[in-house]
C-alpha cells in the first residue's frame, strides 16, 4: 500500500481524511482531528453564490491556517458561472484543493438544484465540474458524489466519469442515494464500481468508525484515500487509530481520563476561536461534550447535563464528576 496518494499533486498520507461537516467540523474541530492524525480536512461547504456576493460570513468558512494544510475548501452552487466567480475568490485563500459538493441532500440546498440535484442533471455536472477547474487554474478541483438520487437511479460512475472529463483530480463517493440521507447503510460496492470506472483517485466515504472499518473500506472497494465524518465525532482519535492499523504498529485506545482532556481542548479550542461571549460559544460546544461522553456508564444522564453547560468552568467541573463516576463503576 502506498504511503502517500496525489491528487492533482497534492500529496496526502493515505490514511484517512475527514469529512466536509456542516455545523460540526469547524476550524476547532479541523484543528483537532488534524492533530489525532486525519491526513487531509475539508471545510464546511460554502455558497457559491453567497461568496459571490461577498457575505462575511461565508468569507470566514473560507479561511484555511497553516495547521489544518492540507485542507480543501468546499462549493455548492448550480450555475457554472457563479461557480467560476467563487472558486477565483476562495484561491485567494490558498486552499490546496477546491471540492464540489454534489451530495448534500438538505432540501434547502436540493431546492436551488446544487448538492445532490445535480446528480440528476450530469451534463450540468460536468459544466460546473468544468468551469471551476477552468477558474482554478491548476488549484485540483475534486467532487463529492452520493450513490445517486435514489435506488432507480444509482448513476455515481456516469458522474465521477463526467467528472474526470471535466477535468476533476479525485471523487468522492458517499455510498448512499440523496433518498436514503443518513438512513440505512453505506453501500460500499458503488464505490468499487466507481474504482473500476475512472482513472483518477477515488474517495471513499460512508460508515467508517474504526480502523477495521478503514481496512475494510481500502480492501473492498481498492479505493485511495477513506473519508470520515460521524466516526469522528467526539473521536478525533479514531485517526491515530487507523495510522497505527496501516502501519501495524500497537494502538492503546484513550482513558476516560484522556477522553475528558481532548475534550475539554476541543472545547477551549473552540471557546478561544469563537468570536461570540463563552456563554453562546459554549452552546455550540455542547453537542460536541455529549459525543465525547458517548458510550460510558451513565452517559445517556450526562447529555442532559451537556446541554446545559454555559461555561468553561462548568465542563470541567462535568468532566471531573464524569471521570469519577466511571471511577467508582470501575472499582465496584
Ligand atoms: C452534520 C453533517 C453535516 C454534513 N455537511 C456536509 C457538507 O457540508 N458537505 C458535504 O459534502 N457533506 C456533508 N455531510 C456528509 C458527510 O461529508 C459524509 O459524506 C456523510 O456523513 C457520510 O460519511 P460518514 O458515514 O463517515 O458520516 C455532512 C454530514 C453530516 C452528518
């Protein structure tokens, strides 16, 4: 297995990469999976037209630092030309790879036809595909497929091969149809037939939460790079874990001690990032506390407790009464 993989030159340890999350991998939550090992990251998606029309907002979603590199800034929009205005601006950013979402299955973006709309539209596809490697100039443009619309339409391979025509470095498939969104299962097999169907990397994503998982993922569908979103969540380890399978090196997992620090990092990352007062930033830092708890004797009681939290001080103070209470359900 090759160490490293190229897309369009960028080269990315074939580990494991994370995911686009909307509303849930920041630039705190990029920094710490970054830092547990996830070997490339790629931002939340941004509206092609709303950076078009320079809403600030957007503008912060496209800044990339130097430790989240190599980092890929994400587009969704349904026309060419905005797609082209807006990839011009984001190389201003310097990201190391534009990435199209043709994927996301939320009606409010299905409705404007971008995200995974255009899965039912491949020539459009492919010219939007086309103009935004045209305006990137070099920069590798790479697209994020589902399976397809729905199960009467599994068309990934006619995408990805469009995608490739138009110029695209990589795909990415979700094996799931924009029908299904995050019910049922990942299909895999989709993935090994898009492999089989293109010449350029494919990434693999959908259900990975392990490192055997990851092996899995590789030996099945041949696929070059593995892509983690909900695996990760209160586990950016899951990372170093895949790191150590593929090199065969020894992997102790985190203590619930350990557990509990990452944590509370990710939290002050989070808090020391955030332009908002503790108080609102910690109501986003909330969900994030549950994931890190999930999984323990008594968890399913602290998420309520999470949900409350309003301050640094008091997820701490959590922290501590968590770790003392698995403690305590040790020694019995
Ligand atoms: C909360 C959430 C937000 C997401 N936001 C995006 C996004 O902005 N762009 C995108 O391409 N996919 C997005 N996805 C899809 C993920 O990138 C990924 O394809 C999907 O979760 C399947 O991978 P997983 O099973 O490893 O989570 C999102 C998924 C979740 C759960």
């Amino acid at each position: 297995m090759p160490e490293q993989i190229s897309i369009g030159g960028v080269l990315i340890s074939r580990t494991a990469a994370l995911a686009p999350m909307a509303g849930v991998a920041d630039r705190a939550y990029r920094l710490m999976c970054r830092k547990y090992g996830a070997a490339y990251v790629v931002s939340e998606m941004v509206s092609a037209k709303g950076i078009c029309y320079s809403d600030r907002k957007t503008a912060a979603l496209c800044t990339v630092t130097d430790e989240e590199r190599p980092m890929g800034v994400q587009l969704f929009g349904s026309e060419p030309d905005f797609m082209a205005e807006a990839v011009k601006i984001v190389l201003e950013y310097r990201p190391e790879i534009i990435d199209i979402n043709m994927g996301c299955p939320v009606p409010k973006v299905v409705n404007t036809g971008a995200g995974s709309a255009l899965m039912k539209d491949p020539a459009l596809a492919e010219q939007i595909t086309a103009a935004a490697v045209k305006a990137a100039g070099g920069t590798p443009v790479t697209v994020k497929l589902r399976a397809g619309w729905d199960e009467n339409s599994i068309n990934v391979t006619e995408l990805a091969r469009a995608a490739e025509s138009a110029g695209a470095a990589a795909v990415a498939v979700h094996g799931r149809t924009r029908d299904q969104f995050y019910g049922g299962s990942s299909d895999s097999s989709v993935i090994a037939a898009v492999k089989q169907a293109v010449k350029i990397p494919v990434i693999g994503n959908g259900d990975v939460t392990s490192a055997e998982d990851c092996l899995r993922m590789y030996r099945e569908t041949g696929c070059d790079l593995v892509m983690i979103g909900r695996g990760s969540y209160g586990a950016p380890f899951v990372f170093r874990e895949i790191a150590a399978a593929l090199s065969g090196e020894e992997y102790v997992p985190p203590t619930v001690e350990e557990k509990m620090s990452v944590m509370l990092e990710h939290i002050r990352l989070m808090l020391d990032l955030s332009e908002k007062s503790e108080e609102l930033a910690m109501h986003e830092a909330r969900k994030h506390a549950v994931w890190y708890m999930n999984g323990y004797y008594g968890s399913a009681k602290f998420r309520g407790r999470c949900y409350q939290l309003s301050s640094y001080a008091e997820a701490e103070a959590l922290a501590e009464e968590f770790i003392a209470l698995q403690r305590e359900r040790g020694a019995e």
